[in-house]
C-alpha cells in the first residue's frame, strides 16, 4: 500500500458586482474619513476574482485531488449564484442582515464559510478547503485560510 | 526640414463604477429578455480598463508625441473623476439626463466626447485622439474610433 | 434621425486542442526542416485563445451592437463545439478534408468562415464580422480580417 | 558570522503538449462519465505553466540563493526536454509505463521528482526544492509540495 | 489558381534596459520640467514588452506567413542583441550618435528600420513588415506603422 | 467576546529601476562569469512588482485588517520613493554604502526591513508583515518572509 502524494488544486472564477464600504458602528463622518470613496451611498463596482484552493490526497485511480466538476459546481451554488450580478450590501443575507461592512476580507470569509457548507451538503470532506483568494482588483488581494485571532479554524 | 514619424500612443486607466442595463425605451419584460441578469435593478458593477490612445507625430525635440503627464491630467477630468467609484446609471449626467443605456458600447462612447473636450479645453488638438477602448471584463472589450453609421466622425 | 456610433465588440474565449503541423505538399524532410519539434507525430497542443471582433452601429434603444449572448451562442456552434478538446488534424473537416496544415493562420481563416456562416445561418448579418484574433501562445498571435492577395475579402 | 536571509525564487516556464485523462484502472464508462470531453481518445492539449520554487539561504557574495543560469539548466534538462510539444501519455515513460494519468496533479509530481533527481545529478542540494506549481489553463492550478498523505515527503 | 488568405502574425519578445529621458535641444531646466523623475542622471529601467506585426499572404504548402524560426532570428539580430541588458543611451549607436531622446516613441522607430533593414539583409520581402508595437509599463504603449507627417512611409 | 477572522491581504506596486549585477568579493573574471550580461557596467533595468503582504486581524467595526490608505503611504515611503526611477546601486544607500549586490533577492530584503521600520515609525504593528514578494520580469520571481537560515527572523 503506497503513499498518495498531496496536491493543491485551484479554481479561478469570477463575478461581478456592486457594493459600498459603511459600517452601521461609525458615525457618517468616520465612515466618510476612513471609507473615502469606497463610502459613496450610490455604490460602485468590481470584478472580482475568486481562487478557490482545495488540499487533500490525489486518488490513485482517477489522478484527482476532486473532480473539477464537482468543484465548479460547489462553487457556483455557494459563491457565484450569491455575488455574481449582484449588490453585496442589498441582496446578500450574510452581509445585509448582519450590517457586516462588505470590504473584500469579508467577501473571502463568506466565501470560506459558504463553500465549506457546501462542500459538506454535497457530500464532500470539508477539510479539503485549505484557503480562499479574492482579488478585488489587479492591485488588491485577500487570502483567508480559516484561522482565527486566538487559534486556526474549522 | 526633414518628415516626423507619427506614432499611436497609448495610456491603460483603471476605474471601478456600479450600472445596471435598462433601457426606457423598453417594456420591463423586454428589459428583463436582453438585459437578463444584467438589469438587475440593485445594480451590479465591474472593474473598467480603459485605453486611450493619441496618434500624432513625435516631436523632434521631446521625442514625444504628447507628454504622458498632460495625457494622463486630461483622462483623469474627463473620464476618471465622473465615472471611476462611482454609479454610472445615477451620477453621470450623460447617461442619465439623456436616458443612455449603460452599455460599455456607450461607455466608450462618452469617454471619446468627454475627453476631446477636454483636450481641447486644456488647449491640446483634438484630432489627437484616435481611438477609445473599454474593457468591460477580461471577455468583452469595446472599441470607438469617433465612426458614425453614416460616415466617418468628427 | 441621428447618426449612431460604430463600435467595435471583441469577445474572448478559449479552447484546447491537439495537432500536429505537417503539410502533405512537402517530404518527411521538408517538414521535419520547416516546423522542426512542431512536426511530432504523436502531436503536442495549445490553449488557444480566440477573438472575434464584430463592426457595427449601435442600437438606439439597446446600446448594444449584437447580444453578447448571441454572439456566444454563434462562436459555440461556429468553433468551440469542433475544436475545443480536440485534435484539430483528425477530428476537423475543414482540415483533415482538405490536407490543410493545421497552423494557426489557418487556424483564424477557419474560425472567420466559420462564423461567418454561422452568423447568417442565425440570422445575423455577416458583415458585421470585421477580424479574427488567434492566440497559439502568450508570444505567437494571428489576425485575418478576410483579407486576400487580390483584393479585400468577404 | 551573520545569518543570512532565507528566500524563495520561482522560475517559470511554458511547454505544450497533447494528453489524453484516461485511467487503466476504470471501464470505458467510467473513463466518460468521470473525464468527459477529457477522455477524447484522439487527444487534446495545453500550453502548460510551470512554476518552480527553490527554498534556500542568499549567499552572500553573489546575493542569490541559485544562479538562474543553472535552474533553467536543470528544468530544461527535467521536464522541458520530455514534455515539451510532446503527446505526454505516449512519450513520457514516467506516464506510459506506469499507466499514470496525465491530470495536472500528476505533472506536477512528475516535475517535483524529475527536478529533485536533476539537482541532484548535477551536485546541487534537492533540498532547495519547495514548491512545483503547474497551470493547465487560466484557471485551474496544481500544486505539489512533496507532502504525501502519512507524512511530508522527499 | 487561388486566392491566398493575407494574415497578420505578431511575434512578442522582452528586453530590459536603462534609459534616461534627456534633450540635447532642450536646457537642463527644460528637461527636467518636461521629463521630471525620467529625466534623473543615473538613469532608472524598464522591462520592454516588443511586438512585431507582419502583414503577408498565407503560404498554401506551409501554412505560414513566415516561419516563426526565421522571424525570431530576425528580431534577435535587429532589436534584441542591441537592447537587451544595455544602456540605451550609452550603448546603442542609433541613439548615442544622433543624440535621439530615448523615449519609447523612439525606441519603436528604431526597432522599426532595424528589423526592416534586418529584413531585406536576410533575403525576406521587407514590405512584410506592418505594425511595432513597444510597451514601456503594463500602462503605457507605442506603435509604429511606419507613417511620417506627410505621408504614408517605406 | 467573538473570534476575529485572520486574513491576509496583499498590495501591488511597481517601479522602474536600472541596476548592475556586480559583487565586491568577486574579481572581474567571477563577475563575468557568474552574471554575464546582468553584469554589463553601463546598467541594465527593470519594472519590478512588487508585492506586500500583511497577516492580521479583521478589525469588528471596519471590517478591515489595516486600511489601504495606509498601506499605500507606508510603502511609498518604505520602497517607492526610494527605488523608482533610480539607480540601485547608486542611489540606494542599503545597497550602495553596503556594497550589496542588487540581486532581486537582495531588493526583496531591502523592501521588507523598510517596510518593517516604516510600519513602526508610522505607529503600526510591525508584526503584521507576513512577506515581500518582488518579480523581475514576468519569468523570475523572489519571496522574503523574514526567516534567516539559524531561524525565523524580525
């Protein structure tokens, strides 16, 4: 019985959408002050990238850490039918109903969150999620990898 | 006296607006058909690249054809200050006071009017400008060279 | 009745293909000289990238020169459904009919006949067909426009 | 004596190459319904990209960690040589006679062994190897770190 | 007797070399108002992206415009040997002995009658030649058709 | 009390620099050797990317680890004001009064202590620098997280 080696594999998708920085536990200037023109009550826009990072054991008869049709798959009903064509503040319940600022290291926490429950509810391990990627734009990228200020997560 | 050569030159901006596409002229069921996901009425938004290019001849004392510093002051009045953070369907007179769908067809369009106003405002020859080109994601680009269907423009 | 802009639309896709470049106009030699590793029988392949370029006036009451999504329906049909996943030599009529090279010029000449018909056959007007990009690698790329050495095509 | 700083250089490479995911292992059927348009028989292929991440301490006299000179040596010597414009299930012995599945999982264990073997045959230290990360197209991307699953490898 | 397909193929190549943006027209206070940082003495650098467009009919044996083998020596002879890891300003003869502003206007008129010249030196139709296109940042780009103020050039 | 998400978010910059690959403990000869054309003494140059990436907390409130603004002053201060449009090993007193070779590796070094000091002087929390990644060219690529080949540095 041989060893399997360990392989990372990512997606890349993308989505794009509308949104505005203002946090409900800022009064409007410090909103204006530390939000600048991300605060602009119209809202403004991204196209966002999402790299979605699976780690686990390549399985020897198929050559796969997870078939990529099952992972796009996930993808979609977790991240892309949520974000994509959509605005962030209005019409996702993870951010509107808990007033959470949509800056893009929370985009990568939903993210994360989201598809580990997916992953689950389709019946996959959900330790295979090993980290989530978000660039905002060419310029600015966030990375959560499920670890927490007093340990690592899930 | 000996002959210039002309050269095409071009600048890449970047800019970040929400829209949605609806057009008045349509029934909303209509609007829904065409547009689909992209008459979403919370909006949604994308991260534009934008490419202007001048095309002139290259002075023989600078080597340049224009100083990149002036292009770049004039991209920024003319394009980056009403459309980059902002909601193009909303706060951009020229799409909304005129009922103009949002399209990056129609983008770049504006772009091209708005900046050979500029250069001329700011004292430059308008027939620099040869052609305007909109990015709308990685997919779709846009390209306006001041054609109308009727003969060639301005 | 106001003139309306002509606007270029680029769309981008990709496909991945095997081949083999060999010309049966030429002897083993000759083809091991000219496309040298290219000419390896047991073939090597590409991420090709493709774009397809449309000229046209834009819609006074939908800002669009064609429906992207129509546009994406006539490139499936046209190119990615015979050449995506596949090895362009063996599976191609266009190529392997003919004992044509399977070069990338040939390559965007396929593509723009191609889509050419399928544009009418969909009733759409051909002639809103202006070029054809084809991407072979990051540093090799073909244009056609229906071009010919007599004269200017289509 | 002072410590020197540790840093990780990554070279990267392209190649391109026809490859059939085909597995001896599983029925006709299942080779379809698991790699779909992946198990067309007549093959597809890739411009492949390969990264290659060496791990080691900068030498203070020259200020690298590797001469670039020697790891392009080493990587054109490793993999280049065998998978370049090559079919890779016909060709590459570590596939054929071992009835691997060429998934990009695989390509990247196969370059991370060959690279290893390399820099050892040519009397550098295969600790330096870290990371081979391989792009089978724009967005799905392998990892290999030389972990396996009961334990971090090489 | 057929028609031949007229295709445009363009090969990228890199180079990385110093420069200095100053006049000898100009006075030291000039230069420095009109090129600002770029005029800096000790000169600053770039990574230069060259693109060289051929505009020829399709070889109906070879399936090529040209041979990519060919073009590539080409460029090498012409552009490459001269400006890759040099001093623009200092080493290169065109530049230093006419006391021409390195600019990237410039740059791309040099590489224009070099591969030309390189061209018709190799026994290759020199009329092959169409666009080139230098790229000076990610940001900023030239073209050069060989068009002079007074006409249409070569 | 709850968890706060950690997250890593990256900025991207780049700047233009000339540089000479040329080391004090080496004789012309091993120079030569060992760097061949980077070690042309006229210079060459590059536009290097760079890449910081902080490791922190989600701030509750903001929802942000540090803000952008920030960052983009820290690293202006840190690197940018100091290597681009320059000479590196002119200009730069880390590498100049050292006698450092400007080896990409060596920059990468350099961006992280300055970073880390400027972070301090600016009143932020050194320890959310987590690595510098700086590319050469599109093909090279180094990374410094801090370590030193006796431990973990800073």
């Amino acid at each position: 019985m041989s060893k399997q080696p360990i392989v990372y594999m990512t997606r890349r998708e993308t989505f794009s959408s509308a949104h505005r920085l203002h946090s409900f536990e800022l009064s409007d200037a410090e909103n204006q002050r530390i939000f600048a023109k991300c605060n602009n009550p119209h809202s403004h826009g991204h196209n966002y990238v999402l790299y979605v990072t699976l780690r686990g054991a390549v399985n020897a008869a198929t050559g796969m850490v997870m078939n990529l049709v099952d992972l796009k798959r996930v993808i979609q009903a977790a991240v892309l039918q949520h974000l994509d064509h959509r605005n962030i503040d209005v019409e996702v319940a993870w951010f509107r109903d808990h007033q959470r600022v949509s800056t893009t290291e929370n985009v990568a926490v939903f993210a994360w969150e989201s598809i580990a429950s997916e992953l689950a509810a389709q019946g996959f391990d959900q330790s295979l999620l090993h980290e989530i990627r978000v660039d905002e734009t060419e310029n600015n990228s966030f990375v959560f990898r499920g670890e927490t200020d007093v340990g690592i997560g899930h």
